[in-house]
C-alpha cells in the first residue's frame, strides 16, 4: 500500500470512529440531563434509573472519545506535519478554545458521576448540563476548524507563504456556521435515533416497558426533531459549498457539464471516463433552482475544474446519495412519530411501529459517516481547499501503512468493546433498576 | 506574550507530569503489588482518583495544542522524527483509559474480564509514561539525526539509546513514587498506610537507581548531563532545594504527621527535577545530533497567533482553574 494512501486511509478512519464517540459523548449528557430534570421534579425513580443508566453511556462513551480525540490531536502531526507546520498557527484558535471546553467537560462530569448523594442536588444537576454543553461548543469549534480546510481565511498566501496569518478570522471563516449546524443537528438526530432504537427494541421484546418507554421519548423527541430540521440546514450548505467549493458541489451531484436549467441527478453511475451518470433519475433544473433560487440560471460543472483539482466524482456521489436519501427517510420517521404523539396514539403499541424505530437505529450513523465523507472526499486533492495539497502535507516517514493496520486493529477492537459493553449494560437493567 | 504562552506551556506539562504521572503511578503501583492486597489498593486507588483523573489527562491536550498552535515548526518535527515512541505513548493512553472506564462500567463483573481489564490497565500504565520519558530524553538530549541516511537512523536511533530509554525508565520510577505518596493521604487503617509508605519508599530507592542510570547513560553517549545541570547556579540550587524536600519529606512521614505536607512536598520535589532540565536546556526545546536546535523563543508562530493563543490560555484558566480546585476540594472534603 502507497504511504499517501496508507496516510489519509489511517486519517479517514480515525475521524470515521472518533465522530461516532464523540457524537454520542456530546449528546448523551443532554438526554441525561432532561431526564435527572424530570426526576427532580417528578421524583419518579424511574427517571433517576434512566438517569443514572444513561450516565454509564456517556462515561464509556467520553472516555473512547477522549482517547480517541487525543490520538487525532496527535495524528495531525504524525501524519500530516506540512499540513500542521502552516495550518497550526491559523485554524489552531478553535482547538485551543476546544481545549478548554474539552477540559471543562471533564471536570464537569467528575462531579455529575461522583456527585450522586454528595453535592446539592440543583449543583448536581448543573454540572450535568454543563458537560451537555461543553461538549457541544467542543464540536462545534472542531467543526469550525475543519470548515477553515473548506474555506480558509484569516490569512495571506503569497509566493508560498503564509503571511497576515489572523487566527480569529480564521475561526469564523465563511463555511463555520453552516458547517457547525449541519453537524450538530446531525449529532442530535444520529444519536437520538441510536438511542431510540435500542429502547424500541426492549420494549418490542416487553422488557422494563416503562423504563423503556421514558427513555425512548427522551431521545426520539430529539432525533425527530433535529431529523425534521435536517434538510433545511443541508440546503444552506449545498449552496455554501456551490459558492465556495463548485468542484465538490459538482462531484456530490455527479455533475459533468455547465449547462442552463442544470438537472439534479438521483442515484445513477457515475462514469468519469464517458463524463456521463448512467441509470441515473434526473430532475431537470431542480440543481439550478436549488443552488440559485431559479430554474434557469447555469450551475458550474466539473467542465469548469482542471482534472487534477477534481475530487474523485463516484464515492463522493454515492455519499452525497446515501446521506440525503437515508436524511430524507428519517426525516419522515420523524414526521411520523409526531404524528403518533399528537394524533395517534395508539400506534405507540403497534408492532410496526416500534420496528421502524428498531430499523432505523443505526440510520443516522450512516448518514453522518456519509456526510463526513462528502465533505472530506469532496475537498481533495486539497487537504487546504485551493492552497495546499493533501499529497504535499503527508509526513517523509516511510510505512504509514503498517501503522494503518495498527489503527485499524485497535479501532474495530475498541468498538467491538464498547458494543459489548452497552450490550451488558442493557442486559442489566433489569437487575440494577428494577427495585 | 510570547512569556506567557511558555509559561502555560511549562505549567500544562508539570502539572501533567505531577496529576497524569501520579496516575500512571497508580498503576504502576499495582503491578508492583502483591495479589492479596490488590484488591484493597485498587479500590482505595480508584476513591482516590476516580472523579479526577479524566481531569488530570487533559493537560497533556492542553500541551499539544499549545505545540501546534504556538510552535508549529516544533511539533512538526517532533511528529516525524518520534513518530514511533509517540505512536506507542498514544496506544498506551488508549488501552489505560479504556481499560480504567470499563472495568468500573461493565455492568457485569465477572473475573476473567475484570481481569483483562486489570492487565490492560496495569500494563499500559507502565507503558504509558515510559514512553514519555523517552520522548522527553530524546528531544532534549541531541538524538535526533534529520540528516540519516537509513530508516533506523532517523527514525528508530532518535528515540531507542540507553539515555532516552533510562529517562523513560526514572519518570516510571518518579510517577510510582508520586502515586505512592498520594495515596499515604488516602489510606484509612494503619496497615495500609504502613504498606503504602514502603512502597514509597521503594519507588524513591527506584527513581534514586533510575537517576543514576540516566547519569550513566548520559556519560557513555555524550550527552553532557551533569555539566548541564550542575554547570550554573540556577541547577545547583534546584538540586539542592529537591534534596533538602526529599529529607524533609521522609521525615515528615516517619513522624506521621501532616499528610497533605507529603504531597505537597513530592509534587515540589517532582517540579524542581522538571525546572532543573527545563531551564538548562530553555530556550531550546529540540536538539538535533548536529548540535542545531528549535528553539521557543525564535521557532514560534506569527505575533498574531501568539497573542491570541496567550489570550485564550488566560481566559480559559480562568475557567478552569477554579473549576479544577473546586473538584479536588470537594472529593477531598467528601472522602472524610
């Protein structure tokens, strides 16, 4: 294996794990939150249950993502130096901010965990929130720094170097706000999913029903919701990464040629050879009105970008498809589960409806992955859109694949662990909660 | 500006050297601790650093970030010479916070997995700091060969000779010893203290031999150690202040007396063998085998960057600085 391609295969799959922990560790905490609220208030130990039982989630899920946020920090630099040597100083205000918010989220959940019967119960349920907090500012400035690689700012670029260098423009460059939004209402709508789908599966299987039945309300309530919000935020992005990006926004669409009244392309084959999508559904100027609010205004294709700037066309469309075509299905999963709780409710005990939810467990996961995808795969060849290549920030040290391997052990190991530790959790419920 | 973004960076390393390295000792603690009383050491180890210890790693991120952002050039380098010890010191972080979350999570506890998870910890606790060791002797000591020819020579040699190897094994001995002393304060019977006080007392007979070895190693690959240390009067000072702590320390605890005294010592102690090194070497933070170096004070970022990281550092400590104290605080007062 090419070390170019062991390097950015090994990076790829370290943030493909990390942002499933860490997503999780972010909005867990908020849950848990709502639900330690609804016991203090209701002082209905059910919620205390659920509270406390959730809680193990966040810690095992905070201490993977903790460890695995560590080893990105550190694998910017072991396999991309160039990279860091130029970027560090300009998109590094968000990681610095990151740090302290990451920090604050440690402390804050030493209290909540060790905190049961020792601290004031309000100051207890505080630190809770808190964690919910940091976690999400510590995503959302992550994010920010990544949305610098999309469109960077805060900095001049002349003859090779990099002058002027202004880290809080930096900070909020142009793509930060829709960038941070989309991934966070992704967090929520991924995990609210996850979480649903796990208690939808117990009460299917008539465990603990209304320890379930709580839990999944919780979270559903969230997933529904954010799953709902998705598309409008996907569209404020798309026509983002239209201005800023055409070569990506080109590739997710499988676009080839310029052209007035530009089709959106559903699905299909894209060939890069022929410059043509086959077996694809194409909804003639559905792409221009999406892009630029009418249907006839030309959308630039990848016609307009030299092939050696061009992103690789096929798995970026494929990713593009499989994010918003799963998106679009949870959205209306969650249309559907409002419906039931305002109008129908009766479909709450209908076995159909409890195995939609068990379905579509993982369905968020996937599309944020996708996502991921789309905007990583999207960028290249450039690793700092339009100044750096990927291929020139790479490290000279030789055998990154084997080291890719490495990665690759541990992270299918430590999921296969935390998976297995989940499911003893689960499996215990009955036997820690129901008292 | 620039002053302030090394202190930070100094501080956020001691106190990772001080907080994470008594963690680490922690483990080290109960590798070196006999079956029968390991389940009673685990148990006071986990009260004692249970709800801060997540805390405690953080100030190696803080490290890190501070690196990058501030000294780009630095940590690139350091990146692609020590590739491989911080590779290891990156599994090792791993398989112990893993390791220490999920054996207090699994819901069912079970011997053989506890066990697992026992090794997983102990193992890596070792591990762990040994490697930081490393990479601290290899980067301050001229190892490091941008101009080698082989893939050993740059890659391997830079971090795998007797110095670095033995400032990796003395930190192992100094986080033993540091775990050792906290958890003096943490035992409630009499055996336990009494056990706990032994292997203290080990752990400093270690780090005493582990000294010797690095002074030894320095004197075969050339690396002028003594001179650096003893060479001004700054060095000598701070030796003798660490010794005198040492003495004080040791009569403190034969005397059976104060118990937050001890710790404060230790961790003094701990510090003035870190400002020893630190302040000998400073401003350099790499030496390369030529003799040419990186140094904090000229290899830095923009004048922007600086000011907006030391800004940033400020108004976070603010944050977390009382946050911090108020948790040690509270989980001290509890546990009473």
């Amino acid at each position: 294996m090419d070390d170019f391609i062991a390097a950015r295969s090994q990076m790829a799959l370290s943030l493909g794990f990390h942002i499933i922990y860490s997503c999780i560790g972010m909005v867990m905490p908020v849950f848990m939150a709502i639900s330690h609220y609804k016991w203090i208030k209701t002082k209905d130990p059910i919620y205390k249950n659920i509270t406390i039982a959730w809680s193990k989630g966040v810690a095992i899920f905070f201490a993977t993502g903790a460890v695995s946020g560590t080893m990105l920090s550190f694998e910017l630099g072991l396999l991309w130096p160039t990279f860091m040597k130029h970027a560090g100083p300009i998109f590094g205000m968000p990681f610095s901010l990151e740090g302290t918010a990451f920090f604050i989220e440690a402390i804050a959940l030493g209290f909540f965990l060790y905190g049961w019967n020792k601290l004031n119960t309000w100051f207890h349920w505080v630190t809770g929130v808190v964690v919910g907090v940091s976690g999400i500012a510590s995503g959302i400035l992550v994010v920010s720094a990544n949305a610098w690689m999309n469109s960077p700012s805060g900095f001049d670029y002349v003859d090779g170097k990099y002058t002027n260098i202004d880290p809080v423009k930096a900070m909020f460059n142009a793509a930060w706000f829709s960038e941070s939004l989309h991934m966070t209402i992704a967090a929520f709508s991924a995990t609210g999913f996850a979480v649903a789908g796990i208690h939808a599966l117990m009460i299917y299987r008539k465990r603990n029903i209304q320890f379930h039945t709580k839990s999944f309300k919780i979270a559903i309530i969230f997933g529904a919701t954010a799953a709902i919000l998705q598309p409008l935020s996907g569209d404020i992005s798309a026509k983002d990464a239209a201005k800023r990006q055409p070569a990506k926004l080109a590739a997710m669409e499988a676009y080839f040629h310029t052209q007035e009244y530009a089709p959106l392309v559903i699905g299909g084959i894209p060939d890069t050879a022929t410059k043509k999508v086959n077996y694809g559904l194409e909804i003639p100027g559905l792409l221009s009105f999406l892009v630029h609010d009418n249907f006839k205004t030309p959308v630039n294709g990848l016609d307009k970008i030299p092939v050696k700037d061009q992103p690789p066309v096929a798995i970026t469309h494929y990713a593009f498809q499989i994010m918003v075509g799963i998106g679009t299905l949870m959205m209306f999963i969650g249309i559907i589960y409002f419906i039931a709780l305002f109008k129908k409710k009766s479909w709450f005990n209908k076995a159909w409806f409890l195995k939609l939810f068990i379905v579509a467990t993982p369905a968020g996961f996937i599309a944020l992955e996708a996502g991921w995808t789309v905007t990583e795969v999207g960028r290249q060849p450039w690793i700092i859109q339009g100044v750096m290549r990927t291929s020139e920030a790479v490290t000279k040290m030789p055998g990154i694949q084997y080291t890719f391997y490495l990665f690759t052990f541990i992270y299918f190991t430590l999921s296969v662990f935390v998976i297995f530790l989940l499911k003893r959790q689960i499996q215990m419920v009955p036997e820690l909660y129901d008292r | 500006m620039l002053y302030v973004v090394i202190l930070f960076l100094f501080a956020a390393i001691t106190l990772y050297f001080l907080l994470g390295g008594a963690d680490f000792g922690a483990g080290i603690i109960e590798l070196f601790t006999s079956t029968d009383n390991k389940h009673r050491t685990r148990k006071t180890m986990y009260q004692a650093i249970g709800p801060i210890w997540e805390a405690n790693h953080m100030w190696l991120i803080i490290t890190v970030v501070v690196l990058f952002v501030g000294f780009p050039v630095i940590y690139s380098e350091m990146c692609t010479y020590l590739h491989i010890p911080l590779l290891i010191l990156l599994l090792g972080i791993i398989a112990r916070g893993t390791a220490f979350t999920f054996r207090n999570y699994d819901a069912i506890k079970d011997e053989n997995t506890q066990n697992f998870y026992n090794h997983m910890f102990v193992y890596s606790s070792f591990v762990t700091p040994l490697f930081l060791g490393i990479i601290a002797g290899s980067a301050l000591s001229g190892q490091i060969d941008p101009t080698a020819k082989t893939f050993a020579g740059a890659y391997i040699f830079s971090w795998f000779n007797w110095f670095s190897v033995s400032v990796g094994f003395f930190t192992v001995a100094l986080c033993g010893f540091l775990a050792a002393i906290y958890i003096v304060g943490e035992s409630k019977e009499i055996a336990d203290t009494k056990r706990y006080i032994k292997k203290a007392k080990i752990m400093n007979v270690a780090a005493v031999i582990c000294g010797a070895l690095v002074f030894t190693a320095a004197y075969f690959e050339n690396v002028h150690l003594a001179n650096w240390i003893f060479g001004n009067k700054i060095g000598v000072t701070v030796v003798v202040l660490a010794t005198l702590s040492l003495v004080w320390l040791w009569m403190i605890i034969s005397a059976q007396k104060n118990r937050q005294w001890i710790r404060l010592l230790a961790a003094f102690q701990v510090s003035m063998i870190l400002i020893a090194v630190g302040h000998t070497r400073f401003p350099r933070f790499i030496i390369f085998k030529d003799g040419s170096s990186m140094s904090l004070l000229t290899d830095h970022a923009s004048g922007k960057t600086i000011d907006d990281l030391a800004i940033g550092l400020m108004v976070g400590s603010l944050f977390i600085l009382p946050a911090l104290g108020y948790l040690y605080y509270s989980f001290q007062k509890k546990e009473r």
